[in-house]
C-alpha cells in the first residue's frame, strides 16, 4: 500500500484505486487519475480511516463531488450496547406485511431526506430507494421497533455482492424517530445489534453519505469500520 493510489481494477459501475489513508483523497488526487466518463463511481479501497472520517472528507473534499464511505463488520464483532433492553418501553414490533415494511421505509428515507439533508442527494436517490423498496425487502430481514404503540425504529437488510463479489448482507436503512431520548436510542441500538447477529450470515456492510455525520457515529459505535470510499461526479 502506497499515499498514492494504485489502481486496482474497473467493473461496469466503478473504478477501483487502492490507497493506504482516507485522509489522503482529495480533490487534486480525484481529478489527477484517470476515471473514464461512463464509470460513474471512483472507489478508493483504503487501510486505514483515521479517527474522524467525516471531518476528514470535509476538509478534504468539495462540494462538485458526492461521497459515500462503505463500512463493513464481521458478525461476531458488532458490539452490544450495555443496556437492559427491556429498558424504556422500546420493543420488537411484529412487522406486519411486507408493504407495511416498505412503506414505512420509504416514508422515512423521504422524511430524513427532506427535513434532514435538503438539496443534499439527487432525484435518482429517491428513486434508487423505491427500486429498493419494490425488488429487494424482505419481512424477515426487517426490524420494526416501537415505544407502547407508537413506531419508533426501522432497520432494513439487504443481500448484495462486495467489490470482491462475495456476498455480504447489507444495512440498507437504519432510521430511529427522532424524538427518543438517550435511554430509549440506547434500548434500541442493543435490540437492533442483537437481531442483526441473528439474521446475517457473517460479514455486514453500509453505505453512508460523507455529510450522515450521526450515521456514520452509530456505526462505528456498533462496530462498523470504513474500508471504501466511493466518488461520484454532481452533474
Ligand atoms: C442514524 C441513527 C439511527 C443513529 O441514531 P443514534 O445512534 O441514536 O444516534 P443519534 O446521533 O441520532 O443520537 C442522538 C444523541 O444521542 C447520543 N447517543 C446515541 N446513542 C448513544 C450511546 N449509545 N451512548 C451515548 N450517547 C448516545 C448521540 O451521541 C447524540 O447526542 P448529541 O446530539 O449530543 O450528539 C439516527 O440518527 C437516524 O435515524 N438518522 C436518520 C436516518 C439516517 O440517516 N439513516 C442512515 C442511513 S442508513
């Protein structure tokens, strides 16, 4: 591993550098290799991430580009909160039918994406997310969570492939109301961690935009490390 990248491979959607610090992709290094105009994503494999990977990408990174960090985790690493998970009234809701789960899912993508990030991400994301919603949800891999009768919590769990094309489930929504306090966001986060051992198979992936500052916190804090940037070109 080198500071300067070193090419790695091309698929159909990326092209692949690997380098050996996050902190060391910026935009001269972006614009300096080569990245094909019909390759929509550049991915930097890199080793290490630093302490503070979204402080890393604002100082690094402009504006002209959309960035998203791929953080993995092997199952028996996930770390558990100390909670007891009894604790303020947050439990497993049974989730209903799968429309149930995937109108609740693309009720709160749309609701984080406004309120939250606005101007943030392209049409094509909410789009992407209703492709996910019809083709890709299952029941059994979704967490529906509740405080009493109000829901609360929504994960969601996909297959997909890794850029070493072994398959890997992936957390592809994560969303807690904002209104819980610390007690009950604690409760939650041991349920969630507990379910997700249960339910993937080894190796777990997530793709977080550069900008989901309390994403990226909540998975590092379960266990989750950045391994892979990818770069794509704001139009
Ligand atoms: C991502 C998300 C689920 C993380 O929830 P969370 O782990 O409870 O973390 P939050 O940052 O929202 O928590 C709010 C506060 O509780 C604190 N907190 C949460 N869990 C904590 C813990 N285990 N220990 C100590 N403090 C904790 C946080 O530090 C934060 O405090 P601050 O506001 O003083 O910084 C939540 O932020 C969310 O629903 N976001 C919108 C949806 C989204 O963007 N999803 C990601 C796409 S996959």
């Amino acid at each position: 591993m080198t500071d300067r990248p070193v090419f790695w491979k091309t698929t159909e959607k990326n092209i692949y550098y690997r380098i050996e610090a996050l902190e060391a992709v910026c935009d001269r290094v972006i614009e300096e290799l080569p990245w094909p105009g019909n390759i929509p994503t550049l991915s930097f494999i890199f080793s290490s991430s630093g302490p503070d990977e979204y402080a890393a990408l604002h100082r690094n990174i402009s504006g002209r580009y959309g960035a998203r960090l791929v953080y993995f985790a092997e199952k028996e690493k996930l770390i558990t909160p100390k909670c007891a998970d009894t604790a303020a009234n947050i439990r497993i809701k049974k989730a209903g039918s799968l429309d149930e789960v995937r109108q609740l899912y693309l009720s709160t993508v749309l609701q984080v994406f406004n309120e939250e990030f606005p101007g943030e991400l392209p049409d094509s994301r909410m789009k992407f997310s209703e492709n996910v919603a019809r083709n890709y949800l299952s029941s059994e891999k979704s967490l529906c969570l509740a405080q009493g009768e109000r829901v609360s919590g929504l994960v969601t769990v996909v297959g997909i492939k890794d850029y070493l094309e072994r398959p890997v489930d992936c957390v592809n929504w994560v969303w807690l109301d904002k209104s819980l306090g610390l007690p009950e966001r604690i409760a939650a986060q041991c349920l969630i961690v507990k379910w997700l051992k249960q339910i993937v198979a080894q190796r777990v992936n997530c793709y977080i935009d550069s900008f989901n500052f309390r994403s990226q916190r909540f998975f590092r804090r379960i266990g989750f490390v950045p391994l892979c940037l990818n770069i794509e070109r704001k139009s």
